[in-house]
C-alpha cells in the first residue's frame, strides 16, 4: 500500500542496517535501491547511513524531473532562475516562464499557486532554490489540469526525513546581491512540519535602444531611444507547512506562504526625433524614478481523505490569497533644443495603490475500477479574484511650484472575475498494454470592470466552454511507449490584459489593456514517443493546434509620432510544433541531458492583407550537464537559446550560461558553492516589430553577469563515516569465522 516505509537488515556479525523514509506513492511505486553495504560490527564504528545520489534529471510517464537536490546552482538560486535552467523551459523578453513555448500552470506541491502574473513573478523570485525538492514538469498534464494550454510545473519543497533537518545559506555576488535563507523541517510518524525564510538584495543594471522609422503618405521620419536602468529589489519571504495524519485513510494539511518585495527603480532615456534629411528637429530627455513596495500573503488548507485503498481519494482544497501594492512614480522631462539646451521641463507624479484578494475551493475525487488499471477521476473548482486599482496622478504647476492633481490621467476601478468548472475522466487499460484516458471539462467564466473614476464605462462579460480531452497510450513495453493525445484548451485574459489604465512611462509609447478581451481557445493534437533504455532516455512530440480568437499585444502609429501598445483578439491561426529532450548517462559521474523545440506559426491571408500579420517560427534550446567525480564534489551548466515570432515579427536573446561548482566538506554539512553566470556576453533581446505605417528595432541589453559564493551549513548530522581500520576488519571477519556453524548452514 502507499506509505512510508523502513528497511531493515540483520545479519550476525554485522551492524544493523536501516534506512529510513521509502516514500511509496502513486506518482512514484518502484524503487532501485542500489548495493546496500553491512558493516562488520566492532566497538569502533559508531554508526552506518546509506547515502545515495539521485540523478540531476529523471524522465518517466511524460514527466520531467529535475531533482534540484542534488543540483550545484540551487543554494546561489532563486526558484525562478532554476526553472529557467531545466529543459523544455524558456523566456520571452518580458521574462514570463514559457514551456515549449506557452505559459503553464504553475503549482507548489501539487497545490496550484492562483496568483496573477506579478504576484507569481515575485513569489518565484523570493522563494530560495535551497528550500526545493524537485520540480516537475508535464507536457500532457493529467486530467485535472488538462484545458492548461501550457502544461503544468510542479514545484515540490523539502519535507525532510523522519526527525529533525535543516540547513543556512548565505550568498554574494559580483552583481550587487546578497541573500540569506534558512529551511527547517521536522517529521515523525504522523507530523511533519518545514519551513523556509530568507530575504534577498538584487541590483539589475542595463540598457536599451530602439530604432523606429514611421512612414507616411508623402514623407518619412525617423524616432530614436536611448536609455538606462537601475532596478533595486528587496524580498523578504517566510513559507511553512504543517502536514498531521489523523488516521491511515485522513489527513490535513495547512501552508502559509508570504512575501514582500520593495523596490526603487530608475530609469534615464533620451528621444530623438529625425527627419528625412536626416537633421534633429526634436529632442527631449525623460528620468523616470519608480519606488514602493508590495506584499502578498496565502494560506491554504488541504483535507485528504482514503478509500477502502490509499488508491481512492478525495481531496478537498481551499485557498485565500491577499496583497498589495504601492508604487510612486515621478517623471521629470526636459525638452532640448538641437544643442541640447533646455527649452521646457515639466513634472508629474503618479501614485498607484493595487489592492488584491483571492479565493480558490477545488474538489477532486480518484477511485480505482474493478477492471485492472482502470480509474474514475471527477472534480470542480471555483475561484474568485477580487482588485481594487487607484491612480493618481498630477503634474507640477510652475507659477507656485504645487502640484496640481490631473483627473483626465487620473483612473479608480473594481475588477472582479469568477471562474467555475466541473470535470469528469476515465481511464481504461485494454489489452496489450493499451491505455485510454478521456475527459471532459465545463466552465463558465464571468467578470465586471466598475470604474469609480476615469474616462471609462462600466465593462461585464461572460463566456461558456465545453473542453473535452483524450489520451490514447499504448506500452510496447517498459522501455518504449508512444501516446496520441487531443486536448481542448483556454487561454483565459488576465487583469494585465484587461486594465485600461495607460501607462504613461514613455510618453511616445502608450500602453494599456483592454477590458473587452474574449478568451482564446484551442484544439491541440500531439503525438508523442518516449524511450528510456540504460544510460540514454529520450522523448520527442509533434502536434498541431489550431487556436482561435488569439489575443495579443498589437502597435498601432497614431497622431503625433507616438505608437500606442494594447492586447486585441486578432484571428485564428494554425500552430505546426514539434519538440524532442532527452539525456545520456555516459558513467556514473557525467551525465547529459538537452531539449529543442519549434513552432510555426500561419495566419489567414485576410490578417496578412489587412494588419500586415507574418508568418513565422518560433525556436529554443538548451543543454545541461553534472558531473560528479566524488559524492563531495559537483560540478554543473547549462546554456540556452530562444528566438520567438509575433504576429508584427520577432524577438531574439543572445545565448545565456550558468556555471556552477560545489564542495561538501566536514560530512557534508558544510557546502561551499562558486557559480558563473554568462562568462561571455550578457543577457540581450532584440526585437523587429513591423506595421503597415512603421518599422520598429528595440534592443534590450541586462547587467546578468554574476560571480556568486555561496556557503551553506547542515544543521542536523547526515553521515557518519566509518572508522574502522584494515586491521580490525580482519580481526573481525575472523571472530565470525572461528564462531560455530549453525545447522542450518547459515551464519
């Protein structure tokens, strides 16, 4: 049955041997153990601990594993930048977490997060590598998680073994950080509980350009950016996790989990307007200071209850999540002439305050059929998300020297959104090693926008969807499989998409969002081969969606050289993929691993005609490698490249590299970590943007090389090594011998 386990071992002669903590689950019931080696007994050893190394990277079922245990960079790391080391994972130039190219769902131990896009961006950013487990990806996500255009990323935190565990971590680095962690679990045979906190300094320095070119009926001109940017962060965060057992078939569970972020942010840029006699007839330079801070707090409690076996269960999750965010951004701009002399100044602030709250209720039901493996698998979920956003704004009048407050820049609105499904699947395991899981999904979506103040009306909207899925698996055996799988997805717009709020940070590119989105959806088919043979294992897919009422951000050229940036509901496409990652273990010292994948892109010739739409592919790879020339020292990297296509074009990175190498020394309590990030060139995007009236060359360029140290310290004791000498081996062995031999023949 699914439990905890211990493993006991007696022989005469021999010291006891156990090792503790087999955790026998569903996503995980066959265990190779390895040699096992009983010491001979003698007054000398004290105590024997098997200790084993798990593979950087594991594949099983269309499941990736990335065991950041045993990794080299996780104590230096954050989570966000290991998911941007694992395979199959990527970032756009915004730095949203792609994988195979699409945003996932992104859950903490099995639990799904529910958080908006920036809340999630800094929980990532806070929560240190040293408190993780392992993370799991899922391409074909199961049943649950199904209508997830992007897949599902499992974050799994340490829970330690049976006793008391814990390490401290301090790190610094040639960028400008410094960050200080701590975990700490405790666990007996009913009661678990761990905690992580730490808090992190960042400095992110750069710089950036953008060349566009606005073509008109019967001339032409030219508009140039330069700039700078300094970003400081500071993130406190405190995660813990109680877990009881009440009984074999019921147990509770219950997670907090908060974090703060304050930041000062400056950023300097020059606009240089160019005619077509390529002379300056406008110039003007922007300093923008950005400074606040933000928090976010969850709690989440998780009854589980078992059926007649632990293979039937009900799960029933609920989830609250709160936060906040102020932000005063000042803006102060010159305006030059072609000598670069002053003409005007003007100041503005504005002043945003974001108010969140969320609430999550989800109910999921497992129970195992009569037919040989064959499952019954239901549930629902409800989620409620609750903003309440503030802008104020104001500029400085110069007769006085007070600033004035500006309603027309000036916004209040409520959002609200509510999201219901119910989901049924059925899994069927037929003859010949044939598997078939099918599903179906409903939801029903509704959200308002109420604006207290601004230029805006009042916004409802609602949608039905009905998401069937089907997951045809067939194991040729315990080697190779191949899988075709259909799925029906929704791409959900969030409250980035929707907020009509303009962003008045560049004042020639004006960007807001807007409330009148539809959903996009899709139909996704994808073919897939896995073989896991020895040292090499390797899994490859092609597919094919069709996406409907796609929505993306679009520029348009409007009145006074400026451009403004909003997401629209554009038209259909077609979507050609295909994707392939998998390793080779050449000894137990060295292994590898590397992931490539593609997407093309067609749009309808009507888009092509109209908005100048472009076809195009999108591409990433990366490569990643341990080796362990003892149990004490690692050594591991990884490189990256992503090329991305937009319907207006394309953006590009340079490729990015980590370096890392660690050291356990005292019994592997104390860690000492040196890791390298982009040695050779930094962190760069570029990226074409075409219009029917326009040209756009934008360059970002990211201070991302690092020189970091990081020490760590075990605060419980792993491993005692044995003391025993040549000379009492022998001593022994021949005590044993000279003992007399049992009938049975059996010592």
């Amino acid at each position: 049955k699914f439990s905890i386990y211990r493993l006991r071992a007696t022989a005469t002669g021999f010291h006891r041997l156990l090792l503790d903590s087999i955790n026998v689950r569903s996503e995980r019931f066959d265990f190779n153990l390895g040699d096992l080696k009983m010491a001979i007994a003698t007054t000398a050893l004290i105590e024997i601990v098997v200790y084993a190394e798990k593979p950087l990277i594991e594949m099983k079922d269309d499941k990736l594993t990335y065991n950041v245990g045993e990794s080299a960079l996780s104590n230096s790391s954050t989570t966000s930048e290991l998911l941007k080391s694992m395979p199959l994972i990527s970032n756009d130039p915004n730095g949203k977490i792609l994988l195979k190219g699409k945003e996932p769902k992104i859950l903490i131990d099995d639990k799904p997060t529910e958080l908006n896009s920036d809340q999630l961006k800094d929980l990532l950013e806070s929560l240190p590598g040293s408190s993780i487990e392992k993370i799991e990806l899922m391409t074909n996500p199961p049943p649950q998680y199904a209508t997830e255009s992007g897949g599902v990323i499992n974050i799994v935190t340490k829970k330690g073994k049976i006793g008391f565990t814990g390490k401290a971590t301090v790190t610094a680095g040639s960028r400008g950080e410094v960050s200080t962690s701590a975990y700490m679990n405790y666990r007996n045979n009913k009661f678990s509980f761990n905690t992580s906190l730490g808090v992190g300094a960042s400095v992110i320095q750069g710089n950036s350009y953008s060349k566009r070119q606005n073509i008109y009926t019967d001339s032409s001109n030219r508009f140039n950016t330069e700039g700078q940017f300094k970003n400081k962060n500071l993130r406190p965060n405190l995660r813990f996790q109680a877990d009881y057992e009440i009984d074999k078939k019921n147990s509770i569970s219950i997670t907090y989990q908060g974090n703060v972020n304050y930041f000062d942010n400056n950023n300097a840029t020059i606009f240089t307007n160019i005619n077509r006699f390529d002379l300056i007839y406008k110039l003007s330079n922007r300093s923008n200071l950005s400074e606040g801070s933000g928090y976010n707090h969850g709690v989440n409690f998780t009854y589980t209850k078992h059926g007649k076996t632990l293979a039937e269960t009900f799960r029933f999750i609920i989830s609250e999540n709160w936060g906040k965010n102020d932000n005063d951004r000042d803006f102060y701009q010159q305006y030059l002439n072609s000598t670069f002399i002053t003409i005007n100044d003007s100041s503005q602030n504005q002043f945003f305050n974001n108010f969140s709250n969320s609430f999550s209720a989800r109910l999921n039901y497992d129970k195992p059929l009569k037919m040989k493996g064959s499952s019954f698998s239901t549930g629902a979920t409800f989620q409620r998300a609750n903003y309440h956003n503030a802008l104020n704004t104001s500029f400085l009048r110069k007769v006085d020297s007070i600033f004035i407050q500006n309603d027309i820049l000036s916004s209040d609105f409520k959002f609200n959104q509510n999201i219901s499904t119910a989901r049924v699947a059925f899994t069927y395991t037929l003859l010949k090693n044939w598997r078939i899981t099918a599903g179906i999904q409903a939801e029903f979506t509704q959200f308002d926008f109420q604006f207290l103040k601004g230029n805006s009306t009042d916004v409802q909207n609602s949608y039905f969807n009905l998401l069937p899925t089907i997951n045809i698996r067939k194991e040729f055996s315990k080697q190779f499989n191949t899988s075709f799988v259909y799925r029906s997805t929704v791409r959900r717009p969030g409250l980035g998409e929707l907020n009509p709020n303009i962003d008045y940070g560049d004042p020639y590119n004006l960007r807001f969002g807007n409330p009148y989105l539809q959903p996009s959806t899709a139909d996704n088919f994808d073919w897939n081969i896995g073989v896991v043979k020895g040292k090499y294992y390797f899994n490859t897919s092609l597919g094919y969606n069709k996406v409907k009422n796609i929505f993306n951000t679009i520029r348009t050229l409007i009145d006074g050289g400026k451009t403004q940036i909003t997401w629209k509901n554009i038209a259909d496409r077609s979507e050609y993929e295909a994707s392939i990652f998998g390793g080779y273990t050449f000894s137990k010292k060295f292994r590898m691993n590397a992931s490539a994948g593609y997407t093309y892109n067609v749009y309808g010739d009507a888009e092509k005609l109209l908005y100048y739409y472009r076809d195009g592919g999108s591409f990433y790879t990366s490569i990643n490698y341990s080796y362990m020339p003892n149990n004490l020292l690692t050594l591991e990297g990884n490189a990256r490249y992503s090329s991305y296509s937009d319907p207006q074009g394309r953006g590009r990175s340079n490729l990015n590299m980590t370096l890392g190498v660690q050291r356990k020394f005292f019994d592997k309590r104390l860690i000492l970590g040196f890791n390298v990030v982009d040695p050779i060139v930094m962190q760069q995007y570029t990226t074409f943007v075409y219009g029917s009236n326009f040209n756009l060359e934008t360059f970002n360029s990211t201070q991302t090389r690092n020189f970091r140290i990081t020490i760590s310290y075990q605060l419980n004791k792993i491993i005692q090594k044995s003391k025993i000498s040549e000379k009492q081996k022998q001593q022994s062995l021949q005590k044993i011998k000279s003992q007399p031999k049992p009938q049975n023949g059996i010592r």
